[in-house]
C-alpha cells in the first residue's frame, strides 16, 4: 500500500522534466470578463501531493500542468477564490498559454470555416479514397465533419476500421493540425508510399478534425487581439454560463467520482447536465454505435488527440487502479504494448490516463469498456506550460510529422490489437486461420546490403485463403519485399530486407505480418544491421543507481572515421523497480546532453530501450558517456549495460 501510494505520487511529476522557464513576456492582461463565469490560468501552489490534486479537481479546476510544488490550472473565479479560502496560494498566470503575445488568429492554425475548405479539399483531389461524412451538429448548429479514408470509399467492405477525433477541448488547436496531417499523409502518400498503400487498401480510417468547432470558433474570436484560452464547448447552461467540458460528458462512469469532475456549470470540468448532455459527444457515440455490423463493433481502435504534455495514455481514467471490471491483465499488457509501441516512435510518455488526476465520463473510457475499441489519447506537444496550448504555428510541421510513425504503428496495429503483447491466437479469431514461421533471426546485414528470409505459412483451420506480407519496425531507410508477394495459405514466400546506406545500425525486432483474407498472423525475426565495427561500443558493467544519486557510465570510441549517423543508437537496459524516478542522458564527446528518458513510463518497470537519436553533427570519435539521474523517493536499481552504434 505504502509503495503504491508513493509511486502514485512520484507519478505527479512525471511531465515536468524540465523546469520552467519565465512566462512570456508583454502580457498580464486579467483574466477575460464577459456575460459567462469568469476564468483564468492560475498557478497554485501549497499542495502537498496527490490527495491535494484531487482538491483541485474536486473544486472544478482543470490541471493542465504538474510539476514539483506548482501545478498550473484553468478555474473559474469562483474556483480560484474557493481554492484560496483553503489556503492555497493562488497566482493569475501571464503568460503560458493564458495571453498570447502574437496575433490571435494565427494564419497557420486552422479555423472551422478553414477546415470545411481543407477537408472537401482532400476529398475533391482524392475522390476514390476519400469521403465527407456528416456525423451530427454542434450546440451551435455547426456541421460536424468525419472523413472516411480508404480504398473503394464509397463502399462498407470488411475491413478492420479506425477512428480519431482531434479537438475536443477549444483551444488545444494542433490538434486539428495533428488530424489533418493525418488525413494528408493517408491520401496524399496512396499509390506513392506502400506502407500508407496498404493501410488505406486494409483499414477503414475515420477521422473527427474537430469534435468542437463551437469553442474553437469561440476561441478564435475575441476582438482584443489575443485567444480566449476557452476549454469547453458552447452549450449554454440554465444559470447563464456557458458550455460544458466533453471529456467529461461521456457515458461511462459519468460523473462516477468525487474528484473526476464537476456538476457545476461553467466549472473548467464542468460534467453537463447528463450523459451526453453535449450535442457533440453524442454525435460521435451515435457515429461509433452505429459502426456495430452484424453484433460486432467494426471499429478496432481510436485514438482521441489533445494538448499537452507529451504523453501516450490509455484507460482507465476514472480510476488509479491498473485493472478494474472491463480491465483484466491481458487488456492492460495491450494498452501497455500499444503505448509503448506509439511512444517508442514519437518520444512521448506512455501511461495509465489516471497517472496524474482522475478525469470521469471521459472518451477512452467509454470507447474501451463499452465498445471494446482500443482507446489512446495523445497529449501533444509541449511537454512544458510554456508555450502550453498557445505555441506558435511554425511548430506545426514537426510536431505532427513527429507523429507519423506512431499514427501509422497504431493502424497496422488495429486488427488485432493484442498481437503486440504476444495474444494474437488468443483473442483474434477467424474460422479460416492461418500461422505465419520463419527462423527467429539471421546474420547481421551490411548498410546497403540486402538479406533473404524464407517465411512460411500454414492453414490451421477451416480453408486455404490468399496471404499478402507486411513487416512492421523496419529501420528508417530500410525497405523489404516479399517474393512472391501473393501466396495461397500453406505457401511460402522470401522476404527480401535491405539495409540503408544510413539506416542505423544494431538489432530490430520485426514482426512479419501474413495479411490473409480472413485474419493476419505474425511471426517474429530479429534483424541485425551492422555497420563498422569500430563506431559501436558497449559498456557491460553493472552500476548501481544511487536513490538519489547520478551515475555516468563511459564508452571511447577509437577509430570510427568521421561524423556519426543520423539514426545513431542508444540501447540502453536499465533494471529498475520504477523508472519514473529516472532521467537518462547519453553526454557527447563535446559535452552537450542529449535527452533519452525523462521521467515517466507508469506501470513499466525496467529500460529496454534503443532510443534512435540524431547525431550527424558530431564526431563519433571520443568519450561518450551515459548519464543516469534517479530523482529519488524511492525505487532502486542498477545499469545493466548499454551499447552505442554510432
Ligand atoms: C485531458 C486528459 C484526460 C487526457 C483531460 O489537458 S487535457 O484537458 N487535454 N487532459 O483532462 O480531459
Ligand atoms: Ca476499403
Ligand atoms: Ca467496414
Ligand atoms: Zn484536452
């Protein structure tokens, strides 16, 4: 009980790795005034852990940032006033996020009427592929606009399908960028890239830009130059205020716990006056329900976009608890694996959606324990209140592109979620079935070289079905092919890998996918990719982690000419009984820290890790050391060994 408590608590700090810096400048403007409840950004601090978050929530703030001793809210007044009366001290925010200190309406981000024109834009270049769905109205009456990606769009075919939504909550405005990237990427990369070719022949992908137009329409229109740092959406309320917050107002566990949300109106989490009291959260549960065919829903996963923080989360939200009724061991190793999985190629944190406060009625909730549908949220970027959900639109095309790998992961993941965690015979089922072998690993394979790999299928029940071939985790610049590329179940194919001349080198697990008519199976094979011998170090000696303490462990590279790759690896293996205490560094030559862990990863014990970083700039030549912080509370463990190919 002790321990769990703690790590809870250490949980509170796991998305303030890095310390703030000083708000914005030229702002300081109060918070907004207007006919609804007064509100602003505050920071509160006097808190003393976790019980004391959930007085924040309990009194209807919304937490938008915690790090150690601040944790910085969007409240009412009303809030804010209550929260002092407990004797907390209360500090109207400038700056992060609250006043915007550039235009407004920043051109790069995307208005309603701007992504009306965006999505009949993609609709009307890729008319086979691509199609507008209205789903409903918003409070306001505007259209809520689905896209509909695949091939023969116009036609429901059995194909596993997708769902994201984007911009539930107004002013979190990259995440409609986020969508629309997404959606630019499936139809602009059709027919040119084969990864993209073949999720859009073998998925139904719908896409929900804007859940909440209303707000972000609200929150693009103050007439005194700044953003409104509105939440909710628009739905008037009976005591004058307005809006309710719709990742609150979903059907599962709505409004369960004392501290999940409010029933306050206008409240930052304010709850609605019923489940799916909002126009917009109903419509998409109409939309999602409606995705049931022949008792069985269609939709495999979901993915709900937000801002920020830099997180991957799953369910539950509503409780601490790792497993709950809908949530049994085997579900939560597939959260974890898919979490994992997302994070390993986008940088941010996985973890259990309650790791900082519990939020109730929330989306991945309902979407997972009543639909079964595989159910993430991303927080995007920042990782810091500053900028927080006002960064500036030259942010765009690289924190959405940052997400591609992971967004596509996510896709050739959704028709069987669980073959991540190694349960793919176990829950996915087909009457016709197949299995998919191969040897376990082979040689090692040169930069620019290419290795054969003999894959083999078999029929395990019911008849024979044709089988295309997949492979996930290649490494960038890494291309395969299958020869035949067609084959009849209980047939046998080659799988031809070949290396970049800049793929990095080490170990890649892949996972060979035997795509057949009625079901995928997979079978694993470990691809080495070798480049010189003398740009790859390891350090084999264990070294314990002081609780707290910092450790630094070296590897001198000699002889490897030049500068170092561009998908450098660090892999780094960690035991430990709880990372999120821990702060991984690898130090170049020239002293400069390159981040690789920062504290976080709820409910994974350990670093396995082989972080992939960009070293292009410096020479692998030098002494290049792995620095290991752990923050302490408690929690220990040691360096086992980590190797360097540069
Ligand atoms: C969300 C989480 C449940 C993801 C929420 O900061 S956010 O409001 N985007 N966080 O509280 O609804
Ligand atoms: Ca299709
Ligand atoms: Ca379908
Ligand atoms: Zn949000």
């Amino acid at each position: 009980m002790r321990r769990r408590t703690r790590t809870l608590i250490t949980a509170l700090v796991t998305t303030a790795a890095v310390l703030l810096t000083a708000p914005a400048p030229g702002s300081g403007a109060p918070p907004e005034r207007g006919s609804d409840h007064p509100r602003g950004s505050y920071t509160v601090r006097g808190l003393a852990g976790r019980d004391d978050l959930s007085r924040l929530t309990a009194a209807g703030a919304a937490i938008d940032y915690v790090e150690h001793g601040t944790v910085y809210v969007t409240a009412t007044d009303r809030t804010a006033a209550a929260l002092r009366a407990q004797g907390l001290e209360v500090t109207a925010q400038a700056g992060a996020g609250t006043l915007v200190t550039y235009p407004r309406v920043d051109a790069g981000y995307t208005t309603y009427p701007e992504l009306l024109a965006a999505v009949d834009a993609i609709v009307a270049a890729h008319p086979g592929i691509a199609k507008r769905v209205s789903i409903g109205r918003s409070a306001e009456n505007r259209d809520l606009v689905a896209l509909k990606i695949s091939d023969n769009v116009a036609t429901d075919e059995a194909e596993p399908e997708l769902l994201f939504t984007a911009n539930q909550h107004a002013r979190e405005h990259l995440t409609v960028e986020q969508a629309l990237y997404l959606a630019k990427q499936l139809t602009d990369g059709y027919a040119a890239d084969p990864r993209v070719t073949a999720v859009v022949d073998s998925r139904e992908i719908w896409i929900v830009p804007m859940v909440n137009p209303d707000g972000v329409t609200w929150d693009f229109g103050a007439s005194n130059g700044r953003y409104r740092n509105w939440r909710l959406n628009r739905q008037p309320n009976a005591d004058g205020s307005v809006g309710t917050d719709l990742n609150r107002n979903w059907g599962y566990q709505w409004a369960c716990c004392p501290t999940g949300s409010t029933d306050i109106p206008g409240d930052e989490t304010y709850h609605g006056t019923a489940a799916f009291s909002a126009p917009e959260t109903a419509a998409i549960r109409d939309f999602v329900t409606s995705r049931v065919v022949g008792g069985k829903q269609q939709i495999k996963a979901h993915l709900d976009i937000h801002t920020y923080s830099e997180l991957v989360i799953f369910p539950a939200s509503y409780s601490q608890s790792p497993l709950v009724p809908g949530m049994a061991a085997d579900d939560r190793a597939m959260f974890q694996g898919l979490a994992r999985g997302m994070a390993d190629r986008n940088g941010y944190v996985p973890g259990q959606s309650s790791i900082m406060y519990i939020a109730d009625g929330e989306i991945t909730d309902w979407m997972w324990f009543t639909q079964h549908i595989a159910s993430f949220t991303f927080e995007m970027y920042p990782g810091t209140p500053n900028p927080g959900f006002y960064p500036p639109a030259s942010v765009i095309p690289a924190e959405t592109a940052r997400n591609r790998d992971a967004l596509l992961f996510l896709i050739e993941s959704a028709d069987c979620p669980y073959r991540v965690s190694g349960k793919e015979t176990t829950y996915c089922t087909a009457a016709d079935d197949l299995s998919v072998s191969t040897a376990t690993s082979g040689g090692p394979v040169a930069r620019g070289a290419a290795a054969t790999v003999a894959v083999t299928t078999a029929v395990t029940a019911g008849s024979a079905q044709p089988v295309t071939f997949s492979v996930l985790g290649l490494p960038p610049g890494a291309t395969a092919s299958f020869s035949p590329a067609t084959v009849t179940a209980g047939g046998s194919t080659t799988l031809t890998v070949t290396a970049g001349a800049s793929s990095p080198q080490g170990l890649f697990p892949l996972t060979i996918l035997g795509n057949g008519t009625q079901i995928s199976r997979s079978a694993a094979y470990a691809l080495t990719v070798q480049g010189s011998p003398d740009c790859t170090g390891t350090n084999d000696t264990d070294t314990a982690i002081p609780d707290p303490g910092t450790i630094n462990s070296v590897i001198t590279v000699t002889g490897c000419a030049g500068k170092a790759n561009a998908h450098s690896r660090v892999e780094v293996h960690i035991r430990h009984d709880y990372v999120g205490d821990l702060t991984v560094s690898l130090v170049r030559p020239d002293g400069v820290l390159v981040p690789l862990h920062r504290r976080g990863g709820d409910g994974y014990p350990n670093i396995d890790t082989p972080y992939v970083v960009d070293l292009s700039a410096v020479n692998a030549a030098g002494t290049w050391r792995l620095r290991v912080n752990d923050a302490g509370g408690s929690g220990t463990g040691l360096l086992d060994s980590w190797t360097l190919t540069l």
